[in-house]
C-alpha cells in the first residue's frame, strides 16, 4: 500500500483544506490560518443573526423614543446700559468724585441683586401672568440669566424656555420694567446732584471773591504790579551794590596804599603831623565830614532801591558834590595864615616844592581815604538791604504764586460745578442702550 507524505491533516470538525491553501512552507500556512478565522465568524454570524438585530432595535427604539418626546429649549437676551458714557476724561473723573460724595456710585453687584428682587420683579410677574399665568416669581428667577457684561458699563439679561413667543414676552416685560426703574433712578440721582451742586456753588462763588479780594490787597499792600519783573530788578539791583562796593574796595586799597607810600616820601614832621590832625579836630570841619558820611550813606541806600538817573538820587548827588569843596575849603581855613606862613619859611630856607605837592596830596588822599571808609560801610549796609529786598521779593512772589494757584483751582471747581450744573439740567430722562 503506497502511502502520500504530503498529504495535510484534515482541519478540526472535517473540514477539508481549499485547494489554494496548500503551499510549501510557513507563510502558506498562516495564510490558511487567517482564511478559517473569517469563515468561523460568518458561521457564527448565521447562526446569531436574529440577536444582534433585537439588540439593535431595541437601542433605536429608544433613542428614537427619546428625541421624539424631548422638548426644545430656546434663549434669548437683552442689554441695558446702567451708566452713561462720558466724552470728557476729567469731567467724567470729577463727576465721578462727585458722585462718590453723594453715595451714588454704582456697585454691579448691589444693583442687580436689586433688579431681581421680589419687590422689583413683583409688577414684572404681574404683567407676564395675564398671558402666562403659570410664571411665578420662583420658575421666571429659574429661567433668568442676570450679569455685568466683561468690564462695561452694560448688564446683559437673558431667558430660556422652550417657547420662543414667551422668551419675547417675557423679556420685553422684565426690559420695561427694569427701564422704568432705570429712569427714576435716573432721575432720583439727577435730583440729588443738582441740589448738592446749587448748594456748593454759592460756596466756591464766595470762596472765588474772597480770594480775588485777598490777593488784589496782597498786590497793593506790597505794592507789586509785576512780582516777577519786580523781583527780576532788585536781584539786579544787588548785583550792583555788589559790583559797586567791589570797586570801592579796590579803591580804598589804593588810597590806603598811596598814603602809606607818601608817609613814607614826606617823613612828617610833629608840627605837620599836628596840622594834619588838626584837621580831624576842627568842628566845621568835622561837621561838614559828618555831613559827607551821612549822605554818602543816604545815598547808598536809596541806590539799593532805585536806579542812578533818579531824581531823588540826583538830588543827593548835587548836594555831594556842593559839599565837597566847602570841605576843601574849611581844611584850608583850620591850617590857618600861620601855618601857611610857617611852611613858607620853611619852604624858603630850603624850597622844595615837590614836597609841599605831596603834602598837599597827602592831605587830599586822607580826606579821600575817610570818604571811600565811609561809602565803603555805607554800601556794606546797601548790599544788607538790597540782599533783604531780594529774599523778600521772593517771600512775596511765593505768596503771589499760591495766591494765584488758588484762585485758579477755586474758578476751575466753580466752573466745573457749573458744567455739571447744565449737564443735570439738560440730561434726557432715560439711560437704557437698545437690546439685543
């Protein structure tokens, strides 16, 4: 009996292999593999057809059943602007203090816990019930929505029901309402402003007199016409007081230097020296040497206040200048016909007559010495006044400017409760935006 090596062993239950199976190696084997997989699934397929299609329609019949029976929801919702909008920054920034003053500020939340309060939505419900009897106050509070939109100056309302007519209705109603309440706020508010802003304006009117009053009798009694002109003038009036005394110290130096120089050439003798000081003893002379001082010092101060072409300087210059050769003259007089003769003899037994140019210029750079002393120190106090002048000028521009600075920000209040005035006056009664 001849036997077939090739042959395959039948697959489980009987089944024979398709003729395209049968192939040499591993690959042909798990093509044969995944062929039986596929046939084992449709076997069971035809065997369970009629389960699968129970459990089918009964998820169907369900799902259809429960589209059928569910009842639209629908939502709709309107905008109400709860505060105007201003066109100007700092009228709206002082308006806002203003209210701040008078407890209107507007807090959202407050607000709309206001809106949906029973007392405020009682007229509302109301209305909706003659159509809809149904809505309470509890079931419309379940279908509202109430909030600020974002950061804006708009809260947004909506409602949901599965009757669009009703959502109309309903919205329409709670919009009337809440517009009715808007507009006597409104009004409320425009009432309470207006009658705070009356009562400040008589106020800041007076506040305003009072100050225009006190600064025009601050300028009078400082006699200021142009504080900064003003005080312009005596800061330059001390810088040549300043200039001035400089230059006189410098010419004090070179008096007192020339002096010494001439001490030195004349070598005076103890009647010279006495004539000489005699001078400092004459009472004319000394009287009409105080009368120098005293106008030199007259002079310096009123040079601090007013300006070399003055006439009142003028006058003081002229009676300077007369009084300097009546000075001259009186030293010539105290040294007297016997000095003079004195100095003859002297001079004719041995004549010098440079000496006697330097005795006489000796005795002018004396004189001159005790002149510059005394403007020296007179100008020592003109720069005293004219320093004082200039820290009071800039005392008195200060108060000037504060003045000045009050003044204006009591016409700017003034004027912007003023504005405010007319803006509470001319504000249309309503402040509710269109809904959408």
């Amino acid at each position: 009996m001849v036997s077939n090596l090739n042959s395959q062993p039948p697959f489980p239950g009987g089944a024979p292999l398709p003729p395209g199976a049968i192939t040499d190696g591993s690959g042909g084997l798990k093509a044969g593999e995944d062929a039986l997989n596929l046939r084992q699934a449709l076997s069971v397929l035809r065997r369970r057809w009629w389960l699968l299609f129970l459990v089918s329609a009964a998820v169907g019949s369900v799902v259809i059943v429960r589209v059928i029976n569910e009842i639209p929801t629908y939502r709709s919702q309107f905008r109400l602007l709860v505060e105007p909008i201003a066109s100007d920054e700092r009228f709206d920034r002082f308006s806002d203090r203003l209210l701040g003053q008078l407890g209107l500020q507007l807090d959202y939340d407050t607000q709309i816990e206001v809106l949906i309060s029973p007392e405020q939505m009682g007229p509302i419900v109301e209305n909706i019930q003659e159509r809809y009897p149904e809505v309470d106050y509890d079931s419309l509070m379940n279908g509202i929505g109430i909030g600020r939109l974002l950061e804006t100056k708009i809260i947004e309302v909506s409602y949901q029901d599965s009757d669009p007519e009703k959502i109309k209705f309903v919205l329409d109603e709670i919009a009337n309402g809440f517009i009715a309440y808007s507009q006597v706020e409104q009004q409320t508010g425009n009432r309470k402003g207006l009658n705070f802003v009356e009562e400040q304006i008589p106020e800041l009117e007076s506040r305003v007199d009072d100050l225009q009053a006190e600064l025009q009798a601050f300028q009078q009694e400082n006699n200021l016409l142009d504080p900064d002109a003003q005080g312009q003038a005596a800061a330059n009036r001390l810088n040549e007081v300043r200039e001035e005394r400089t230059n006189t110290t410098t010419e004090l130096r070179e008096a007192r230097t020339l002096k010494q120089e001439l001490d030195q050439q004349l070598d005076l003798e103890l009647e010279q020296a006495i004539t000489v000081a005699a001078l400092s003893e004459a009472p004319r002379y000394q009287t009409l040497l105080n009368e120098l001082q005293r106008l030199e010092t007259e002079i310096a101060l009123e040079s601090a206040r007013f300006t070399a072409s003055n006439p009142q300087l003028q006058v003081l210059y002229d009676r300077r200048d007369n009084l300097l050769p009546l000075l001259r003259q009186e030293a010539a007089a105290v040294l007297g016909t016997e000095a003079v003769g004195d100095r003859t003899e002297a001079m004719v037994a041995s004549p010098n007559p440079i000496r006697l140019d330097l005795t006489k210029q000796l005795i002018d750079t004396t004189n001159r010495e005790q002149t510059l002393n005394v403007r020296a120190a007179a100008l020592a106090l003109a720069e005293v006044e004219a320093r004082r002048r200039v820290q009071e000028m800039a005392a008195l521009e200060r108060q000037h400017t504060d003045l000045e600075r009050r003044l204006e920000v009591a016409t700017e209040s003034l004027n912007r409760l003023l504005s405010v005035q007319e803006t509470y006056k001319s504000k249309p009664p309503s402040r509710e935006c269109p809904g959408s």
